[in-house]
C-alpha cells in the first residue's frame, strides 16, 4: 500500500506561547514542542480517498471475526481537578473546584462550580444553583424522553457549558447490534441568562474524554466502521460466517470508515458532513477497525470549527492525557472483544503481518461499592476498579435485516467444504501500548507532533506525565499466567515519542493498582497480596531508578499530593493473603525517597469508594487538611469527612442524604458522588439532591432536591 509521509502538519507554525502552565504535581514548565523528521514512527496520511479504501479494507479483513467487529467502547473513569471562569461584575466566594490531573487543564465531571453557582446535569437536565440562596434558580431539559437521561458530564467556561451526553452505545459491532445506536451528543449551553441550547454536536461513535485549556476544548471520539454483515444462512459454520464478514468488508465504501457529524443550531437548521479523506493519518501498524477523531471546540467562539478542524486516525485510543501544550491519546493493546479464527479467504489481500485480539475490557463499576471479598484484579485500561471483571460473548449474533451492498460483488457464497475446515486458535498480538502526541498551543486543530509505543498496558491516565520535555510511561505486562507480570517505567521525548529511558522489575507477579508522577519523583503501588509502594528518581531521564519501597498489607487505588513531603493513598486494606477488607486512607512520609513510611492509616471495614477508581470523587482542601470521599457500607452511605494533616489522618464525620422512598414504601440512602467547598460549607452531591453542610460542625444547613 503507498503511504507518504504527512509533513504539513508539522511544518504548521506555533503560536507564540504567552503563559506556560504548571503541572498541580510540581512540575516545572514545559517546553515548546520541536518539531524532528522522526521517519517510521510517524502518523502516515493516506495518499488518496482510494488508498484510504483499500489499506482500511485490508487491515478490517484481519481482524473481523465471524461475528462482526469485537470492540466495547471505552469506559469512562480518570480524574479531574480546574478552575472554571466566574462571570464578570460578580465576586465568587472561596471554593474547591474538580480534582484533575494537570492544573489549567479542566477535565468534565458531574457537577461544577465558579463559587456562585453550581451546575449539575441529572436525568437529561441541566440545572443551576445560586450558592447565596442554595435554590435551583433555572433548568433546562436536554432530553425529550421523561425519567433517567443518558449519561453526562460538563465543562465550563464562563458562561457556556458543554454537556457530554453519552448513551447507547453499541458495545459490540456485529451483525446484530447489541445495543440501540449510539446516542453521543455534544450540547453547547448559554448560562448568562435563562438557559438556552446554542448548538447540538452528534458526533458518529462514542465519546472517549475531552480537555480544555482556557475556552478550546479537544474532543476525542471513537466509531467503528458501519459495515452492515449479512446473515448467516441455515447453520452456518464459524468459518463460513468469517468469510461472508470478510467478504463484506471488501466491497465496503470508503464512507464506511470516514466519522460524520452532525450540528443543529440554535435555529434548528441541521448541518450535516463528513471527514474527508485527506484529514485522516494511521500509524505503521492498525486495526482497520476504529477511528479517532479530535474535534475542536472553542466555548467562546462556537462550534463550527467542530467540522473544519476535526482530525482522524485510524487507530484504537482509550486513555486521554492532556496538559496545557499537549495533548496525548493512548491505545491500549488488546482493547477489543477476542475474536476466533483470523484466516483470510479468498480473494488474497496483500502479504502482511496478520494480527489478532485477546482480552476483554472490565465493566464499569458502580458508583457506590462495597469492598470485594478476593483480590482485585485491574482489568480495564481506563478504570482502576476493585470489583471484579466479567466479560461477554455475543449470543445468537445473526443479522436480522442485511443491507444490500451498493458497491463491489456480492460476498462469496459459502462452500461445503468451508463448513468442515478447522477453526485456528488466534495468536494475540504483544501487549504494548500506542500513544500519539499532538501539539494545542496553537489555536485550531491539534498539530500531531510524534508516535511512541511500549511493551505493557497503562492502567489509566497517571500512568502518563509530560515534564522537563519528556513523557513518563507506567505500564505492566502479564504474559497471562497470573505469576510472571510485572511493570516497568519508560522515558521518551517528548518531541520525538523516542525512547531514552526505562526501570523495569517493578512488581513481580503483580499489577500496578495506582501511579502517581510529582515533578522529578514518580510513586507506583503493585499488590497480589502486599502493596509495594515504590518511589522513583525520575530526575535524569536516561537512567531511571527506583530509590525506596513500602511493603504494607492492602493498596492504594488513588495517589494525591498532599503538604510537602507527603502523599495520600486512597484504596483497600486486604489481609496477608490479598483479601480485601475495607477502605483505607493512607498517609505517606515520601521527604525521604530511599525511606517511604506509613505515617498513618484510617480503616473503614466491609466498603468501598467511589474515589479508588475515579479521583473526581476525591475533595482534599489544602488550607485546612478537610478531606471528603464518598463511602459505601453494607448498612448506610454518604461521604467520610477527614482531616489530613502532616503527622496523621483522622475522621471527622460523616455526611448522609435524606434517606428516599420509592413507590410502594422501599426506602434507601442516596449514594454520595461528589462533594464541593464553597465558602464555609461542604456541598455534596448524589443522583437525589445537593445537600449543604457547615464545613467545621457538618451540621445540615440545607437540602435541594433534584428530582
């Protein structure tokens, strides 16, 4: 297949950078990207719309299975933590603001605040909440059916949110769809008066994470391709339906693959196009079977960049990572549903390397757990859990109603003799991680700037940090034998993805269950049945090494900064054989970093939080040590209140919800998901209601029901 090499868009001039962000783990300043000739590991364009068919079809042909494209859409969960914009003419009180990764970058959550409102989006409806009256003073329906909306998350500038709505989407690409179509809509919301919707953004696929740097949001969607496949006749064989799939995969169009998208105005006047195919690049090595595209969105400007400046690849992404220059989407290896046999029929496609897919993603957990009985096991790239993971075959996966193909020959009628062949046990391709890094200071589309790629699976975005002009990677690598795993750092520069350092050996027979990268230093937890925390000088990115351990029983999920020389661990306690036992808060002494200690230690037994897999859940208030999770117990939830100060970690209280009845007398607690300072008062959040609390006594000052 030709290919050349993209260099418009890294010969595109930098907007001179006026203000360099500050990573919230300490980091120093980040230089402007240099642009390198980096020769195979670059993003490749497609020479033409009919190039782009043909290695796609190719690509798709290896890695169909004889029930369609395998592939769960990415689940959501990472953390967040920015400062949104107050509306002029209006002082705003003290307030805490959503706990996020790099500070400058807003990451969308649940609910958000500028200190004199708060903004939530529950059941399809945004609401706004004047903290000076604690009254829900406007709301707007974003959904046209009555009861539980889709999914949403919101970010803020100013006075213009963005909800990202998130539902249906077809968890496996098969013949039969597993699900209703996908429902991922991006609404962009005026806030300055009575709520109105500006524009609507539908999006094909689904919604992977977005990040926002001032008013510019980057939006990363994933879509497969919509290759109808035709039914199988009577009891078709595995082998059979492969060479059908095949077969229609080969007389796809090239529109098949290309993302559309959809904007609806404020008028009702529906704009509908399609990526062209000179806006969409592949790395050397791809599925054929997803898209990535980056839409841009500037709040204050409007959404029809959204179109003229989206960007494609052909490649698999689960894991954003952004900073104020950066913006950085990983693919984990082995993201999709395993597939069987990967023969490729006849008619021969172009000699390569055939390729394959393993494990299955974890499903997303609850929002309010309880601590499982046995070892966790981190399954899903994006999603630190402690439940345990399941996966899923698609049952009787038949298509009901094929779609007659416009283009090419019919498929191939299958054979007599296809039905007795045997079906070849896949090999799985090396777990390694893809990560591509494309430039934001300018405004616009996204700049694409070098490719990486190394052994393993990253756990979730910390495993990911850009200082001092590299890109620090954790990952592990299990060989599936459940002894041999173990986890390593890698060091790459960050203008070229090149690698230039690694430590490996971390973990033996064990997982990474949290990372955390503070300037310099990197901290990593594994666990089987302890948990070393490791500490790690980061300090000359040729020769990483690892400079202190912590063995103690149980783990932490969740790492955060606290004061200096101190890190906070959110995870399990577990017993000396890996039993998980109950939530634990841990408090490091990490000011010597050949000498890690545990300073302290709060146990909650029988329960889980929200917090071990999605730092949104976690509020620490640096002025004053407050720190709040939300905690779930066999009997009651809510949210612990903490202190966490420099020698130890102590509770406070613990904040409930008015407890609901359903129809027919059924009570239960409200599960706390989220929790805001404004002011003097702790604001804390469940699918039910914003309840306030004085921050010092955790005395009840008001309740504001949202349903």
């Amino acid at each position: 297949m030709k290919t050349m090499i993209r260099t418009a868009v890294t010969a595109a001039a930098l907007a001179a950078v006026t203000a360099a962000c500050t990573s919230s783990t300490g980091g120093t300043r980040n230089p402007p990207p240099v642009r390198a000739d980096l020769g195979a590991v670059r993003l490749v364009a497609y020479s033409s719309c009919d190039d782009l068919l043909a290695g796609l079809r190719e690509q798709a042909v290896k890695n169909v299975s004889p029930y369609g494209f395998g592939g769960a859409m990415p689940m959501m969960a990472t953390a967040r933590d920015a400062r949104e914009s107050v509306p002029q003419g209006k002082s705003a009180p003290d307030h805490s603001t959503t706990n996020v990764h790099e500070a400058g970058v807003d990451e969308p959550d649940l609910v958000k605040t500028d200190g004199n409102r708060v903004i939530t989006v529950t059941d399809g409806t945004l609401r706004i909440i004047d903290t000076a009256t604690r009254k829900i003073t406007s709301s707007l329906k974003l959904t046209e059916h009555d009861g539980p909306g889709i999914p949403s998350d919101l970010l803020v500038s100013g006075d213009r949110a963005l909800v990202l709505m998130r539902g249906g989407d077809i968890m496996y690409k098969t013949a039969r769809p597993m699900g209703p179509p996908s429902d991922t809509r991006y609404v962009v919301v005026d806030l300055s008066g009575e709520p109105k919707v500006l524009s609507t953004i539908k999006p094909q696929g689904s919604y992977v994470d977005a990040r926002m740097v001032g008013s510019t949001v980057r939006l990363v969607t994933r879509s497969q391709p919509d290759v109808t496949f035709p039914e199988p006749k009577g009891e078709a064989t595995e082998t059979e339906r492969l060479k059908a799939n095949q077969a229609a995969i080969r007389q796809a169009p090239a529109d098949a693959w290309l993302p559309k998208i959809e904007i609806t105005d404020a008028s009702g006047a529906v704009t509908k196009s399609t990526v062209p195919c000179e806006r969409v690049s592949h790395p050397a090595e791809y599925t054929g079977t997803s898209m990535l595209t980056v839409h841009t969105i500037d709040l204050a400007q409007g959404v029809t960049a959204a179109v003229a400046d989206a960007i494609v690849l052909a490649a698999d992404g689960d894991i954003v990572y952004g900073t104020g220059q950066s913006l950085y989407v990983a693919s984990n290896p082995r993201w999709w549903f395993p597939v069987r046999p990967m023969p490729i029929e006849d008619p021969p496609s172009p000699a390569t390397t055939p390729s394959a897919t393993a494990s299955a993603p974890a499903t997303t957990p609850a929002d309010s757990p309880v601590a499982p009985a046995e070892e966790p096991t981190p399954t899903d790239p994006s999603v630190p859990v402690s439940p345990q993971p399941s996966t899923a075959t698609p049952s009787n996966p038949a298509p009901s109603n094929p779609a007659p193909s416009t283009s090419g020959p019919a498929p191939d009628e299958p054979s007599a003799a296809a039905s007795t062949e045997p079906v070849p046990t896949p090999t799985a391709p090396p777990e390694e991680t893809e990560v591509h890094r494309f430039d934001i200071t300018a405004s616009g589309a996204p700049v694409y700037v070098a490719s990486g790629k190394v052994p393993g699976r990253l756990l979730n975005q910390y495993a990911l940090s850009e200082y001092d002009g590299h890109l620090r990677i954790a990952t592990t690598r299990d060989p599936g034998d459940g002894k041999s795993s173990s986890s390593a750092v890698y060091v790459l520069k960050s203008d070229t993805m090149a690698k230039v350092g690694e430590v490996g050996g971390l973990g033996k027979g064990e997982r990474i269950y949290s990372v955390r990268f503070i300037g310099p230093v990197g901290y990593c937890v594994t666990f089987r049945q302890v948990d070393p925390l490791y500490t790690l000088d980061l300090r000359d990115p040729a020769a990483p090494k690892v400079t202190g351990e912590l063995k103690i029983t149980g783990y932490s999920a969740y790492l955060h900064p606290g004061a200096e020389g101190r890190l906070i661990g959110i995870g399990q306690e577990a017993s000396e054989k890996g039993r998980t036992l109950g939530t634990q808060v841990s408090l490091f002494d990490v000011s010597d970093p050949a000498g890690p200690r545990l300073l302290s230690q709060l146990f909650q037994k029988d329960s889980g939080s929200g917090a071990e897999w999605n730092p949104h859940a976690f509020l620490y208030w640096p002025k004053t040590g407050l720190s709040v999770i939300p905690l779930t117990q066999m009997e009651e939830s809510g949210a612990l209140v903490l202190k966490i100060e420099d020698s130890g970690v102590r509770k406070v209280g613990m904040i409930k919800h008015p407890t609901q009845r359903q129809k027919g007398g059924y009570a239960y607690q409200p599960g706390i998901q989220r929790s805001l300072i404004i002011g003097a008062s702790l604001w804390t959040l469940s699918y039910e209601g914003v309840q306030v609390n004085d921050m010092t006594t955790l005395a009840a000052q008001s309740w504001i029901p949202l349903r």
